[in-house]
C-alpha cells in the first residue's frame, strides 16, 4: 500500500535538480575567466589562447542543459518518489557535478583525447542512470502518476519501452564520439553537440516507434512519452538559478584577482586604496545591471508563455549561455576597460565583446516570443496576443527590444575614438534603467494584460473567444485538462 511505503512527493527533489544542474552550467565559466592581471598580452591575444575554451565552454552549456530536459520529462511520468529513486537521482547528479572537470581539461587540451572520452563516459553514465530509473518508476507504478497507474499492465509496459526507446540514441552518440576522439576532435565534438536537438529527433523515434509496434495511442499519452514540451515552470526556475549565479560570480573579480593587497594597503592606506578601485566598482555596478535587466525582460516574457517547444527551449538555453559569458567579460573589463587614462585598441575590443554577448542574450530571448507569437493561443498567453491587448503585446515587445538596440549603439560607439568609447560604455548601462522607467510612464497607466480567466479558449479551433460583459464563464485551460468556473469581468 502507498502509505506503508516511503513515498514522499518530488518538489523538493526537482528544485535541487535545477539547482545542481544551473550551478554546474554556470561554473564551467570559471576556468577561463581567470586572467593574469601582470601580463603584457593584449586582449586580442588573450581571445586567441581562450578561443577553443570559450567554445567548448559554449557548446557544453547547450549539451548539459539537454541532460536536464532529460531530466525534467522523466519527472512529468512522476507523482511520488521513494528512498531508492531519490538516491539513484543523487548519483547522477554527483556524475552531472564532475561535467565542469572535464570540459575545463577539453578546453585545455584539445588535442588530446582523453578528455573527449572523460566526457562521454560521464554522460553515458548518466543515460545508463536514466534508463534504470525510468525502469525501476515503471516497476513501482505507484510512483507513476494517476494516468499511467489506471493503464492495464501490458499498456504501462508499452509506455516504459516507448520511452526507453528514445534512449538509444545518445548513448550511441557518445560511444562514436568517444571513439573519434583519437582521431578527429571536431567530428567528435559534432556528434555530442548532436544531443542538443536530440529532443526533436527522439520525438520522430517516437513516430517511427509507434509505427513499427503498431500501438495505437492518444496524442496527449504521445507527447507526455516523446513530445518536445516543458513545463514553463521548470524552465523558469532553471533560468532563475542561471541569473542568480552570474549576478553572485561578478563579484568574484573584486573579491579574488583585484582584491586589496597588503602591500598597497601599507604604503597608501586601506582608504586611498579603497578608494582608488572606483573604476572597478563601476564595472561591477554596469555589468550586474545588465544581467538584472535581462532577468527583468526574461520575467515578463515567461508571464506571456503558455507552452514551450524545443525551438523555444533552445533559443532560451542560448540566451543564458551567453549570460554565462559575463564573469569572463568582466575579467576583461577590469583589464582592458577601467583606467581611463589607458585607453587603447583592447579596449575597444572589450566593449565590442561585451556589446556582442549582451545583444546574442537578448535577441535569444526575442526568438523565444517571436516563435510563441507565431505559435499563437497554445503557447502564447492572451496577455500578449496583439488582437487581444494591444498595448499589452507593445509593452513586451518593446522591452524586448530595449537591450539588443543599446547593445548594438554600444558596438558601433567602438568605431569613435577611445575616450568616447569608455563614456558612451558606461552611459548606455545606466541610461537603460530610465529607458525602461519611460516605457512605464507611456504604458504603466493603461489598463494593459488580460488574465487568463478574463477569455474562452476553444479547445476545437484553438483560438481565443472574448467574453460577454460581466457573465460567468466557463474557463478551459487547453493543454493542462481542468476547467474551472470564473466570474470575470469583460475587458
């Protein structure tokens, strides 16, 4: 019986999953971000030598996130957990922790192949690991959720081989890797960043699958076992987790590398030395009002998702991985960018890296609801849907919009001469907070966004039905599968 077991509910688990998984994608950064404060190399050499770890770097943020969709799907079979699922999870999170060990090693030795099979032993460790917990949640079905245990048993068994059946592919995608790695490291690279669109190859599996077994299942069953949906919660917590960790990781550079020393404290004093770090401290001020005001931006556009989709979840993953690049940007700034009175080509290169990072973050973040927009009513909320709320849907867009264009003012700035690049660097960030201050002002007094319990959606035709003044009405949430009674008030 389930109350004579240890069953506990998985909340908590799946916080310290995002947690764990956000904490790993953003120290990958670490290695690379450290620079040497006395050396005579230039920016642009200092580019060249990190060039193949800020790429790995890049294209390990995108597989690792990938592991944690894995993640987050065999969670939505879920409704309980029990002492040996969550102790199975733990050892495949102690297996994700070891990621950023190996790909710091790849980075720094990319000729050599041990660290490519570091890698892909790791990761097929952790499918190896999926696949007995997807086995051992089916054996215990009441860890299953209330849909999958009211299924006979030979229909739960066809779900558990549907979805060990997307699990074939990635395996074979580190094994190939791994056996290339002595031989072509980019081929072999080419087939781990395979795993990244893995997610919508699995759900054709799945198509393919279904055919050749012949079982005949509804399309709600089909994309909780292969369908490339996410829960927008999951998402948000993870990009919560990924913000908040570069937003702390920017102080590292002011507590570490540029610290006080002792012996500038003795000759000038800890006041004057203190003091004499205000160009440093402006860079730490600049730079976490950037990473605040894309979370800002990211906040209101996940209030306007309904639904994700893989092309969505990637162009997301992407944005953050590029706010991942800002602890290493930093760095730079605090070399290349501070002093005002040594200006030169470094630091116009400096400001175009960091005008090029913070452009890619935000215009990821404008593909997301560009392609929800273009989904419309199943994965974008009423809110934002120019036919509904009009002012509403300018409001978001043109904050989405507020960043990539100061980003790109802030790229072309490079190409005056460098006293104006260092002023028009800093006068971009702080103008940003009153860019969106205006844009409140303009709309704030409006009556702008339309609650979810203000419309009807049909659930045949899939669009948005507005309501008839001040009736009750009947709420369908198209997707989720609960109705609820609302009395609304028309828009």
């Amino acid at each position: 019986m389930a109350e004579e077991r240890d069953l506990v509910h998985l909340n908590r688990l799946k916080c310290f999953n995002d947690a764990v998984f956000a904490i790993v994608s953003t120290i990958l950064i670490l290695p690379i971000r450290r620079l040497e404060l006395n050396s005579d190399t230039d920016l642009k050499g200092e580019l060249e030598d990190r060039w193949g770890q800020l790429l790995v770097y890049f294209f390990a943020f995108l597989v690792i996130c990938a592991v944690w969709e894995s993640h987050v799907h065999r969670f939505k079979i879920l409704s309980h957990i029990d002492d040996v699922s969550i102790w199975l999870n733990l050892t495949s999170l102690m297996f994700t922790s070891f990621l950023p060990f190996t790909c710091a090693l790849e980075g720094k030795y990319p000729k050599k192949y041990l660290p490519i099979v570091l890698i892909c032993v790791d990761m097929l460790i952790l499918e190896v690991l999926e696949v007995i917990m997807i086995w051992y949640s089916f054996r215990q079905s009441d860890l299953l959720i209330e849909e999958l245990q009211e299924l006979p048993e030979e229909q739960r068994k066809e779900r558990r081989d549907y979805m060990l059946a997307k699990k074939l592919l990635n395996p074979l995608l580190y094994v190939l890797a791994a056996c290339l790695s002595n031989v072509n490291t980019i081929s072999a690279w080419v087939l781990i960043s395979i795993v990244i669109v893995t997610p919508c190859i699995h759900r054709f599996i799945g198509i393919v699958f279904r055919k050749c077994k012949a079982i005949r299942m509804p399309g709600a069953d089909f994309d909780l076992m292969f369908g490339n949906y996410i829960d927008t919660e999951r998402v948000e917590c993870f990009s919560d987790g990924v913000f908040s960790i570069v937003a702390t990781l920017l102080v590292l550079d002011i507590t570490t590398e540029n610290f006080p020393k002792e012996a500038d404290v003795t000759k000038n004093g800890i006041d004057k030395t203190v003091l004499d770090m205000w160009p440093k401290f402006l860079v730490y001020i600049a730079t976490f009002i950037v990473i605040a005001f894309l979370w800002f931006v990211h906040h209101s556009l996940f209030h306007c998702i309904r639904r994700m989709n893989q092309i969505m979840l990637v162009a997301n993953n992407i944005s953050l991985a590029f706010v991942g690049y800002f602890p290493f940007l930093v760095a730079i700034f605090n070399k290349y960018v501070v002093d005002p009175k040594k200006l030169d080509a470094d630091t116009k290169l400096a400001v175009q890296c960091g005008s090029l990072a913070i452009f890619c973050a935000s215009l990821s973040q404008a593909v997301v609801f560009i392609v929800a927009l273009w989904k419309g009513s199943s994965h974008l909320e009423p809110r934002a849907n120019p036919s509904i709320s009009r002012n509403s849907h300018c409001y978001l867009a043109l904050k989405l919009t507020i960043i990539p264009i100061v980003s790109l003012f802030g790229y072309y700035i490079t190409f005056a001469n460098y006293t104006a690049i260092y002023i028009a660097f800093h006068t971009a960030v702080f103008i940003t907070p009153f860019l969106f201050l205006a844009l409140k002002i303009i709309f704030g007094r409006r009556e702008i966004g339309v609650m979810r319990h203000d419309i009807i959606i049909d659930d045949d035709t899939d669009t948005w039905v507005p309501p008839p003044h001040r009736s009750r009405l009947r709420v369908q949430k198209k997707g989720v599968g609960d109705t609820i009674l609302a009395d609304t008030l028309a828009v």
